[in-house]
C-alpha cells in the first residue's frame, strides 16, 4: 500500500527492526512486548549468522507479519522481495547493493519502498526511482551490522534538509533512548532500532522509553 508521506512520517516515528538473530528471547514474544511499547512500524530483518532461510524463514515471517497484522503495524522486509511479494507484506527496504530501487518498484507496484542513502547522490537517486523513506546512517556506532558504513552522526541529516530534500527519513545505527532526541532535533521523521529493544530486558518498556523520547522532541517541533 503506497502512502502519502505525512501517513510515511507517521510511521517512521519509532521504526522496530529485528530478525531471529537479534533477539534473545522468542522472536515473536519480542515483538509483541515491542508492539505494547509502541512501536509505529516493523522490518523483518532476517541476516547475520545463524539466521533461517527458505521455509523456516517464510514461517517465521508469516507468524511476525501475523502479530503485526493483528495490532495494525504495517511489516516491511528487508531485501527479500520474492518473499514480500509471496506473503503480501505492505513494503521492502533495500540497500544500495540490492536491485536498483526502480526495478524493485515495478516489481511491488505501490507497496512502501524504503532506501537505504549515505550520500546526496545516493538519495537523489532513490527519490527519482520512487522510494518512500530513506534510511539514512549509522548515526551512531552500531554492534549490529558488520558492514555498516562510516558513522555519520547528524551531519548527512543535516546536508539533506539544508537540500531542501523533503521525502521522510529515518535514522539508523545504534540508537537508544538516551541518544534518540537529537535525531527528531534535526527534523528526522524517526528513528529505527534494533538491539536496544531486541535484547532488553522488557523490549516493552525499551520501546516505550523511546517512544517517549522521540515524541517529546518531536512536539518541540
Ligand atoms: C540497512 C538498513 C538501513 N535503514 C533501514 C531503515 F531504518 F528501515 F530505513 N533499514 C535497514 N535494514
């Protein structure tokens, strides 16, 4: 389902992304807690060492998409269009290794098409192939992704919006609440996390925490 970006911004507020490897606990118990906390949309993300492929991995995002479907939270997968397309999921995210965002879009028709962008050039090119968001970091150091790029910190928020680049965007790369606010301060529309809600203690009173600080903030606007 394609979105207007103010609906886009809405969702973006507080971004869960995890896959099996990322949790300790039940995949599906972490998310529902997540859920509870309130987070606005969810990415399944299934990579790193030890994650499932083929059926198992069809099975776990079907149970996923199920939970999410029963509290309204639109799910987005991560490169895997065959399996978007297969379950019906509302949108992919991309990186700038996967296919170009143009072929993917003709491929999902009007689902959510988020990109991943390091570089104005980068983000210009998605916008013209039709992406929705952009995921723009690691604005902080982060423990999840091994081949993450170089920590950008605000800076590329901040040579997009002095761009006048207006499509929403959310932030990535080791967030938690105590560094959460300062994102929505440079006018991001949210922030995506991984660990800090898969491995807490509570993912629930993690995601509420964030949610708090990304709202207040977001208010101040
Ligand atoms: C590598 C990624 C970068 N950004 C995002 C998102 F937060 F969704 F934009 N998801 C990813 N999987």
């Amino acid at each position: 389902m394609a979105v207007k970006s103010a609906k886009m911004r809405e969702l973006l507020r507080l971004y869960f992304i995890m896959g099996s490897a990322n949790c300790s606990d039940n995949p599906e118990e972490v998310l529902r807690s997540a859920i509870k906390g309130g987070i606005t949309l969810f990415q399944f993300r299934e990579k790193g060492k030890g994650c499932f492929q083929g059926e198992e991995k069809l099975h776990l995002a079907k149970r996923l998409q199920s939970i999410c479907r029963e509290n309204h939270i639109p799910f987005i997968v991560n490169d895997d269009i065959e399996l978007a397309l297969e379950i019906d999921a509302d949108g992919v995210h991309i990186g700038q290794e996967d296919e170009p965002a143009s072929v993917v879009r003709k491929k999902i028709g009007n689902k959510i098409l988020g990109v991943s962008a390091h570089n104005l050039g980068e983000a210009k090119k998605a916008i013209d192939e039709g992406a929705d968001y952009l995921g723009i970091g690691p604005i902080y150091p982060t423990s999840t992704k091994e081949d993450a790029k170089a920590v950008q910190g605000l800076s590329f928020i901040r040579e997009l919006k002095n761009a006048n680049i207006n499509i929403p965007i959310v932030g990535i790369g080791g967030i938690t609440a105590e560094n959460a606010a300062p994102i929505i301060g440079t006018r991001a529309d949210g922030v995506s996390v991984i660990t800090a809600i898969s491995q807490a203690d509570s993912p629930e009173a993690s995601a509420r925490m964030l949610y708090k600080a990304v709202h207040i903030e977001g208010n101040k606007q």
